[in-house]
C-alpha cells in the first residue's frame, strides 16, 4: 500500500542530521598530514575515515557556535580552538580548511616538527600534534591580547590628557567589543585546559598510542591512568593562557580607572556649581526683599551709605560660604579627583 515501507526500505533510511553532517563534512577542504610531515588534501568523508560520530562533525562546523573542546574518543581526538578544527589519530592530523590565513602556519609548523621522531624518549603521534595546535593557539590569542593593549594605552593616555566625546567613544569600543570579546575568547581555551587538567580519564582518553599498543595487560593496567606526560604538556600553555588572561584583566581595570577619574573630576564640577547656585540663591534673598513694596528710612539721607553695605555684606557672607563648603569638601577628600 501507499504509504507503507518494507523492512528493508527502512534499513536504507539514513538520519537526516547524520547526511547534513556528511556533506557539510565532504564539501570542506581537509588537510593530512602523517609522522612524516607529508601532507596530502583529501575530499573524502571525514567520518569514515576517523571512525567518529556526527556529533563530533558538529563540535568541528564553523558555522556552529559550540565552545572549545578537546575531546578524547576511541582512536581520534577532535580538537576545536578557535579557528583550529583538527582530528588527531595516532598516526595523522586531519586539519580544516587548511588555506585560512591563520590555519596555514599551524600547517607548516606540523610539517616542521611532526618529523622529528625516532628517539625512545619522543612524544607519541598525538601529543606532539597536540602540542602544535596548543602552542598555535596561545601564541594567537596572546598577539592579539598584545596588540589590544599596544592600541589602547595611548588611547588611555589621550583621554587623561583631554577627555573628548570621539575619544571616550573608543575606549568605550574597546571595553564592550574587543576587550571584552577576546578575553572570553581567552577564557574559553583556559576554561577547557582547566576542565582537562582536572580530570585524569579525560587525559586518559587522549593517549591514543597507549589504547592501540598490543602490550600486555599488566602493562596496560599499570599504565592506564599515568597521565604525568600530558599535564607536562598541558600546564604551560594554561599557564601561558593565564598570563594573557591577567594581560586584559590589569588593561581592563585601568580602563576603568581611567573612566572612574574622569567622572569624578565631572562629580568636582558639579559640586563646585552647586554650591555656587547655593551662593547665589543665598544672595538672591536680599534684592528680593528690597524689591518688595515696604518703605524703608535707608533709601533717604543721611542713611544713603548703609545701601552699600546692604549690597557688599550680603556679597562677602556668600562668598565665605561657598570657600568654606568647598574647602570641607576637599578636606573630607570630596573635592579630589585622584
């Protein structure tokens, strides 16, 4: 009947998400490179050949919005770092879009050093591979943490000179768009090494060489949870993210200083003119009753000359008001704009 599908039929159905990954998959560039530094461009289906499932296809989308990850799987770690979008096997690297102007010297630093094997004592496959895109990333994102500060600093310098509406302006941009955007950037790589230096089966996952080697079980019990090597590995680079990291936050914070000292020396202004429209109203009391309709015998001779005190006393008495709010003021540290 219409309508109806055979067992068979329906074993031949395929997830709509797992095609969507597939060819989203197929229709990027990918790049391999082996132990030896050979690199080759593939155009095959990426999920076949690593052994993985779509959801890791998803982790590696640049169009989706899914967070740093290092994550370890049965014989491949899929890494997603910023632009990085890499699988690591044991015994190749499989790199996205591998003519992006920031992925090509991941590229040829991979083909650098991947090479240089052969020693007892060498890294397996995967750590060094790792390494690699670790060091790349940091290296990134400590530039562009460098460059931020180099640009802001005499933008800072500026605003303390002279503070004008184009100027604050931009180290407003800097606060809310740049600044603010690469340090979660930042936190994000740093929050992932942490989450991985925390947890000793997460790191255990990674060493793909120790799951494929054909070693004897004692071995492979004895050494399933050493993962001493990998925090090696790992603990400069957080550390280096932790250094970039304290870079924005003391740029921030003087940012905000700088912000801070220019509002209250606007806080200074305000009080001096408030207090001198405190004087004013103050002195503004005698012409008022003068200017009321009730006879008074100074207007008349001989009483001419008490006009002219009537005129400067008033004058004197706010003028020493207004010294002496401003001078409490700037004794109870009011009036400081430091």
């Amino acid at each position: 009947m219409v309508g109806f599908k055979t067992k068979k039929e329906l074993s031949r159905i395929v997830p709509m998400d797992t095609l969507i990954i597939k060819n989203t998959a197929a229709s990027r560039s990918w790049i391999s490179l082996d132990c030896t530094g050979r690199a080759t461009m593939l155009d095959v289906d990426i999920m076949d050949r690593v052994q993985i499932h779509a959801r890791d296809m998803r982790i590696l989308d640049p169009l989706s919005c899914y967070p740093c990850a290092i994550l370890g799987r049965k014989r491949a770690i899929v890494l997603n770092l910023e632009h990085i979008k890499a699988i690591i096997t044991s015994e190749e690297v499989l790199l996205q879009d591998p003519k992006d102007d920031n992925v090509i010297p991941i590229v040829e630093e991979l083909k650098r050093r991947l090479p240089l094997a052969g020693k007892e004592d060498e890294s397996p496959f995967e750590f060094r591979a790792l390494e690699v895109a670790l060091e790349g990333i940091c290296n990134f994102l400590d530039a562009r943490a460098k460059e931020l500060e180099i640009s802001a600093y005499p933008e800072l310098d500026k605003v303390t000179c002279k503070t004008s509406s184009r100027r604050l302006d931009r180290v407003r941009k800097l606060i809310k768009s740049e600044l603010i955007g690469l340090t979660v950037r930042i936190q994000k790589v740093r929050d992932e090494l942490e989450k991985l230096l925390k947890d000793d089966n997460n790191m255990a996952d990674l060493y793909l060489s120790r799951k494929l080697a054909s070693s004897s079980p004692i071995r492979a019990s004895r050494d399933e949870h050493d993962v001493k090597e990998l925090k090696v590995l790992l603990e400069p680079y957080f550390m280096q993210a932790e250094r970039t990291l304290s870079i924005l936050t003391t740029l921030r914070e003087n940012i905000d200083v700088t912000n801070e000292n220019r509002k209250n020396q606007l806080k200074v202004l305000k009080l001096i003119l408030e207090c001198a429209t405190f004087c004013i109203a103050m002195y503004s009391v005698v012409p008022g009753i003068f200017g009321m309709n009730i006879p008074f015998t100074w207007d008349h001779a001989p009483y001419g000359f008490m006009f002219k005190w009537v005129i400067i006393l008033p004058v004197v008495v706010c003028a020493a008001v207004f010294v002496g709010i401003v001078s409490y003021a700037r004794h109870k540290g009011l009036g400081s704009c430091e």
